[in-house]
C-alpha cells in the first residue's frame, strides 16, 4: 500500500478555514493516478483483487481494473464511497444497481484501449499468417462486436487488405444505417475476431457463443482470436475440439481465458498463441484509461484546474523509424509490427508462468511497457500516393 497526500482547505460558514481531505483508493497497475489524483487529496493504492477493509471504509473515491469485483460484498466496506470509476470497455465486473441503490456515481473508459486492442489482434495475426505461410490480402474477416474496439480492429485488418464483415444484431437494431453480416457468415469468414461485452440473460447473449456445435465448425486454415472476454468461448468445449487431428484444428490466439486467473493448463498447451489478457495493455491505452478516469472524476467534483499533462509523465518510446517507398509487403508489416511488439516473447512468458492464478495475475501486474505504433514514425518516400498513406494511417501509423 502506497499513499500520496494533498491537504485542501475550505472556508465554512462561520469563517473559519478547516482542512478537507478527499480519499482515493486507486489500484496500483491505473498508470500515473496517484501524480493526476494526489492534486485533490488523498491517494491510497492497493494490489491484487480487493482492496482491505480498512483502505476501503473511508474512501470517498474508488478506481479500479477489470480484476476488481465492485458489488455488494465491496461496497458494504465502503459506507464513505461517493464514486466508482473503472479504467476498462468492459463493466460487468461493477453492480451498477448496487452503486445506484446507494446514489454513488460510476464511469467506465469506453474506448480507452480500443487501439491497442486492435493492434494486438493486427500483430497476433501477422505473427500466424508468418508462422502458417498464410497470404492475408483477399481473405474475409468477420469482427464479432463493432463497438469501438471491434470497429478499430476491422480498419486496420481492411487496411491491411482483408474483406471485413461485421456481426452484431444489436447494433443494427440500433441503427438503420448499420448492415450485420449473419452469424453463418461468421462461421465461414477466414478470421474471426471477437469484441463483445460478457452478457447473460439478455436478447443477445454472448456466453459461450463459440460452444462445441460452433467450434466444431471451424477448422484450418481459419484463425479464431478472442481479445474480448473469455467465456464467450466454451474453454472446455475448444480444448477437446483443439484435441483431434493437428493439421485440421483451427488457428487459435487466446488473450482471455474461462475462469481467469486460474485457466485451463491443458488448453493453454493447445493454443497457437496465448498472452495474459494485456491486449489492451499498451502505455497509451492505459493511460487513456486514467484520463478519462480524471475527466469523470473533474466533472462529478467541480474541479477547474487544467488536465494534466499527459504526455510529460509518460516515458519517452525509444526512436524508431521506418521507410517505406510503397505500400509495404506483408512481410515487411509483420517485421515492423513484430519489433515494435513481440507478442510471442509474451506467449512464451504465458506458457511458463501463466498456467497458475498466481503466475496468470503476476504476468499482468508486471506487464512490461508497450507502446502503440503511433509512438514511432514511418517515414515515406515521393512516390507514395495519398491512397496508400491513408492506407498506413488506419494500419496506425503516423508520418
């Protein structure tokens, strides 16, 4: 436990100044929170899980990650709470009728890592195409979930040249403008790459929507990568499909596992690729995670002061610059990519450490920095037209 300390001080009716506290409880891995928070009272971080009872009975203000359980049982600790923030997409690890029952506002970081996210996928899928000698322009790629992540991830896979379809009924009941290809398409796509939320219950569950009847439709060459949540594939269901004939199993990149952290060794052993759910694990995602955070935050308090500044607190990324005379071969993609992130030294890190919970939850607290492409330059010649720049752009590069 850590805490970083700010007194405020405020006049009261009768004149007199009196020192006001407000108290932060922060997990530890949310980068830069208690330098942006610490301006505003009290900063108390803890690891793991869950927070002690005594770090939560008097704090006013709680910010947490997807491994924290915000219900009931929490939040009766917590009689001072006034705000819960989580810097992740995903809230199905927050009762938001139990924050309401008890009038304390929430926020979540939609978007936050949606970048991030979609390089994962980008990079995880050069890494297959190179180790399968897989051609990947003229493929189709079916994106599960086009929120902000799935919609990211399927610009950059278009951009590298695939046909991208998109599934997700709810949203084109939403929208009229909205085309969702069918679940049968999915099915039959070349990729299949899943950004949904975990819903039970609800007209468009999305539990265990990869069962066995699903997956016993997929097989090589198709590459099925989950970087959403990990019961929307039934683990028990794919490690028995992934246990039948090798050159038939589908191609497999797991960054979300059923029951995490404690994950089943025997699929691990399975997967083509598998990471600790650190997809959107990038220094910039994070940190988008945190800002947004502190925007809540400054609208729920009345805060005036400037934002932060961001950019100062993060370290600089080492100088990388590429060159390009045309739009890059697939090959070339994949060494930039793969130098920028070597997804498979985490793949290695998984496979010795991650079979257990303890090694799983240490793998993610101890994730390394990772900075998204945009951190690093390309640097084109004359002859590239605007065409494939615009192309490089949405592959997330900048000039």
């Amino acid at each position: 436990m850590a805490a970083f300390f700010c007194e405020l001080r405020c006049s009261a009716n009768d004149g007199e100044y009196r020192t006001v506290i407000m108290k932060f409880l922060i997990a530890d891995n949310i980068p830069y929170a208690p330098q942006v928070f610490s301006a505003h009272g009290e900063v108390v971080t803890f690891s793991g899980r869950e927070p002690a009872a005594d770090e939560l009975q008097d704090a006013e203000v709680l910010l947490v990650r997807s491994i924290t359980r915000v219900d009931d049982n929490l939040l009766d600790k917590a009689a001072a709470l006034k705000f819960v923030g989580t810097a992740t997409i995903g809230t199905e690890h927050i009762d938001t009728d139990a924050l309401q029952a008890r009038d304390i506002a929430f926020a979540s970081s939609p978007g936050a890592n949606a970048e991030s996210v979609a390089e994962y996928v980008l990079t995880a899928l050069l890494a297959l195409a190179q180790k399968y000698a897989l051609a990947l322009t003229g493929l189709t790629a079916a994106i599960v979930g086009a929120g902000n992540t799935g919609s990211a991830t399927g610009r950059r896979l278009q951009a590298l040249g695939l046909n991208v379809v998109y599934y997700d009924p709810p949203r084109a009941r939403r929208e009229a403008s909205f085309d969702s290809a069918s679940f049968e398409q999915v099915l039959q796509a070349n990729v299949i790459s899943l950004h949904v939320p975990m819903e039970k219950g609800t007209d468009d569950p999305t539990y265990h929507m990869f069962g066995a009847a699903e997956l016993a439709r997929l097989s090589a060459p198709q590459v099925l990568i989950n970087a959403s949540r990990g019961a929307v594939i039934d683990n028990t269901a794919l490690r028995q499909q992934l246990q039948g004939p090798a050159p038939g199993r589908v191609r497999l990149v797991l960054d979300v596992w059923e029951g995490e952290p404690s994950i089943d060794s025997g699929l691990l052993a399975l997967v083509d690729i598998a990471t600790p759910h650190i997809a959107g694990h990038s220094l910039n995602g994070k940190v988008n995670g945190t800002r947004m955070l502190y925007d809540a935050c400054a609208e729920q308090f009345g805060w005036s002061e400037h934002q932060p500044e961001w950019t100062a607190l993060m370290p600089k990324p080492p100088m990388v610059n590429w060159h390009c005379q045309q739009m890059p071969e697939q090959t070339t993609l994949t060494q930039w990519l793969l130098s920028n992130y070597p997804i498979w030294q985490d793949d290695s890190l998984m496979r010795r450490y991650g079979h257990n919970a303890q090694g799983f939850d240490q793998l993610r607290r101890d994730y390394a920095v990772r900075y998204e492409l945009k951190s690093h330059r390309l640097l084109c010649g004359d002859g590239v037209d605007d065409a494939t720049k615009q192309r490089l752009q949405e592959l997330g590069f900048l000039f």
